[in-house]
C-alpha cells in the first residue's frame, strides 16, 4: 500500500458556520489519519476555539481579539498548542505551511490574512467572498503567482465550478445564480421597512452567519455573489444572470449555446461544497442528508425584483463600472450591516448608504496594489459611517 503523508491544513474562522462544518467534514474524512491542522483562528469564541484546537492537535490557535490572548493561553498551554492574537497572529496562521487553507473569516476582516496564505501558494478554499468583491484581479494575481489552486466553496460558486466544463469553455453563455429569496421574498417594501434584526437574520433553508444571513434577506449576499462570479469564472457582466427559486435544491446552474443547462443539486448543506473544496478533484463520501425526489413537491423559479432587492441592480452598477466599485460596495455594506444589527438604521436604510457611497466614490483610480484597495474599503467605510450618524440622528 502506499502511505502519503498527512494533507496539512489551516483553517481562518474555526470558530463560524463554515468553519465548525469544516472541522466535521474533515473528521468524517478521517481526521487525523489524513489530515494535520496547523492552525485554527477565531475571534471571541475562545471556549470554542480552544476545544477546537484540543481536539484537532491544532499546532497553532489564533484569536482575533487581543483582550483576549490571556484567556486563549490559560486555555491551551497545558496542551502544547501555540497561541497568538491580533493581525499579527492571523498572518503568523496564514503563514504556516499548511498545503490547503480554508477562508472562512466572515468580511474584509479575511482579506490580508487569505493573501497571505495564497502568496506562498497554499490551495485556498474560499468561503470569504469578501475578498474577491473587494480585491478582484489583485487577489487573483496573487493566487496567480503564489501557484496554489482557488477553490470556491460558496454555494452557488462550487455548483457553477462543478457544471462548467473548462473544454466548452468556448461555448459558455451564461451563469445562473440561483436565489432563496430570503424571509422576505414575499414582503412588499412598506413590510420591510420595520423589520427586525431576529426576523432578518432567520433564513428559511440555510443555516449560517449572521452577516451572511441578514445578506440573504436584503440580497445583498447575492449582489456580492454576482461580483464574487465574475472574478472566478471570468465572464462578462451580462454573462451573470440571477434567478429566485426558494427551495434552495438547485445551487446553481451553466447555460451553453447550445441551449443545454447544467444544473447542480443537493440538499441545502454546506458540507457538500466543503467536502469537494477539500479533495478537489476527487469527491469523498459524506454523511449528509440525501435529495429524495418523490418528496420534492415542487422546484420554483421567479425573476428578483430590483425595486424591492435594490441589491442586485447595484451589484450591476458595480460590475459596469469596474474598477474600486466592488471594494466601496462590499465596505458600504459591512458598515450598513453592522449599523442595522445594531439597530442604528432601518432595514432598507442599508441599500440607500450603499448607493450613496457607491455613488460618491465612483471616481476612484482603479487600484493599481492591495494598499490602494485597502485605502478604498476604509474612504467608503467612513463615509457609510457619515451617513449613519446623520441617518440615525434623522430618524
Ligand atoms: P460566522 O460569523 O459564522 O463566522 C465567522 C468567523 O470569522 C468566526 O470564526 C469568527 O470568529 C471569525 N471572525 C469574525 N470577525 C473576525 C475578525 N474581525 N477578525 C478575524 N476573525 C473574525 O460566518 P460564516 O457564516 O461562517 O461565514 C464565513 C464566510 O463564509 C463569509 O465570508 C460568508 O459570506 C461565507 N459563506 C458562508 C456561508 C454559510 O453557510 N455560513 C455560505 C457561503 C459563504
Ligand atoms: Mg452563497
């Protein structure tokens, strides 16, 4: 028999939906008979964290939170397991060697750390969209030259990756994203206007992040997704279509010009997507609940309302204008996803500070280094900021 030698990993956000499935799925591929973790990070979760890092021999635990590197120590210093905080502890994560890096840090919090790992060419599965919507071609250059593979893991992104077929590459037409709808597909605007962050957040097929969640409600995940699509899959913006279907079995499909559709279907698991960013090419047998179509009622699709989703016809806005649009939509929306959590401002609020900063900052140069995307990210995060203080003293 041939041995090889453990597949080493690391994973950025242990601690997170992605990253707790993550750690289940490497366990129901072996654990460590075929894996070694290297490092885990989180951010407050340090019980998690720490039983994390016990449990999977983890040479590393990191906590994004400084205040709380004492506690994380006390934690794990009888175990033998390394520990660190901060930005300086991410990238000391991102910088083990480890062969495959799951990016599973939710926001632009992810970004320099998953740079980190794709520059010395760690295979990068990417959960943290984030970082494509706001780093583009520059992160794709990075992953380029550090000559690891990218991996989606994104729902929607895994199954469009797992339809298209790169030798009728020549033949593509379009991508179909599909869409829940979230909890309120069916709310008229003036519904949605006093909505609150418990019914926001409560998705009705997938369970996840809040930031994630409360995404899916105002579409604004989807909107990221578009920009997330173009990066990976190298089409044009008209290449990108966007369709509602509630019941979450389709996860995307491929369109040629032939007329055929490639669709890839599944329950609403992340893990399947998980499972195939970590054995790419291979598929590896998990234990996740299997599709039963004599129980399946009935697949639904509908056009997204752009009057009532404003998401998607900005994430077309971004996607025709280029350049910086991307970065300034994704920190908008991270600063008014933080704002409503904090019920600073109203639900639809979000969309309005992301359009006005959009807006605003549509003249930037397009960014030439990661300095300039971060420079980008932090001038459309304060002005999003502005525009909250004014809105919420307004309201
Ligand atoms: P989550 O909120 O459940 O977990 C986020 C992780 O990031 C945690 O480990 C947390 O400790 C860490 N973190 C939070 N703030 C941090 C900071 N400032 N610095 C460093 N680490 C920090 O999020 P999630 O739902 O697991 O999503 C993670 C990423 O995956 C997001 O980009 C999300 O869009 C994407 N994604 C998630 C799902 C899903 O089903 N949950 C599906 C598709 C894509
Ligand atoms: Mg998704």
């Amino acid at each position: 028999t041939v041995t090889t030698s453990p597949r080493r990993i690391t994973i950025l956000g242990s601690t997170g939906s992605i990253g707790t499935n993550t750690l289940d799925v490497v366990a129901q591929l072996g654990g460590s008979a075929n894996f070694e973790i290297m490092a885990l990070t989180g951010n407050g979760n340090i019980e998690l964290l720490a039983s994390q890092a016990i449990a999977a021999r983890a040479k590393l635990a990191v906590t994004a939170d400084e205040s709380q590197y004492i506690a994380l120590k006390d934690a794990l210093s009888s175990h033998g397991i390394d520990v660190a905080a901060g930005t300086s502890g991410l990238q000391e994560a991102a910088s083990l060697e480890a062969d495959w890096v799951m990016a599973a840090i939710a926001g632009t919090a992810g970004l320099q750390p998953t740079l980190t790992a794709a520059a010395r060419g760690a295979d990068i599965a990417l959960a943290n969209k984030e970082c494509l919507v706001s780093a583009g071609d520059l992160f794709l250059d990075t992953v380029k030259q550090g000559g690891g593979k990218l991996i989606p893991v994104d729902s929607e992104h895994s199954a469009i990756f797992q339809c298209l077929d790169e030798s009728h590459r020549d033949t593509l037409e379009r991508i179909v994203l599909t869409a829940s709808g979230g909890p309120f597909r069916t709310f008229s605007r003036a519904q949605m206007a006093d909505v609150s962050v418990q019914t926001a957040r409560a998705h009705p097929n997938w369970s996840m992040g809040l930031k994630v969640s409360i995404g899916s409600a105002s579409m604004f995940n989807k909107a990221l997704e578009m920009i997330e699509a173009k990066y990976l899959f190298d089409v044009r913006p008209e290449q990108i279509e966007v369709i509602v279907h509630p019941q979450s079995i389709i996860h995307s499909m491929v369109g040629y010009t032939d007329g055929s559709v490639i669709a890839q279907l599944g329950v609403p698991d992340m893990r399947t997507a998980i499972g195939y960013a970590l054995t790419y090419p291979k598929r590896s047998p998990l234990n996740v609940d299997r599709l039963d179509f004599t129980k399946l009622a009935r697949l639904d699709f509908e056009a997204p309302d752009e009057s009532r989703f404003p998401a998607i016809r900005l994430a077309r806005t971004a996607l025709e204008r280029g350049g910086l649009q991307g970065a300034v939509l994704n920190a908008a929306d991270e600063a008014a996803f933080e704002a409503f959590v904090d019920e600073k401002i109203r639900f639809l609020t979000m969309a309005d500070i992301v359009e006005e900063v959009m807006d605003t900052l549509s003249g930037l140069t397009p960014a030439t280094s990661i300095a300039d995307v971060f420079a980008a990210d932090a001038e459309a995060r304060n002005l999003a900021h502005r525009l909250i203080k004014a809105k919420t003293r307004a309201a």
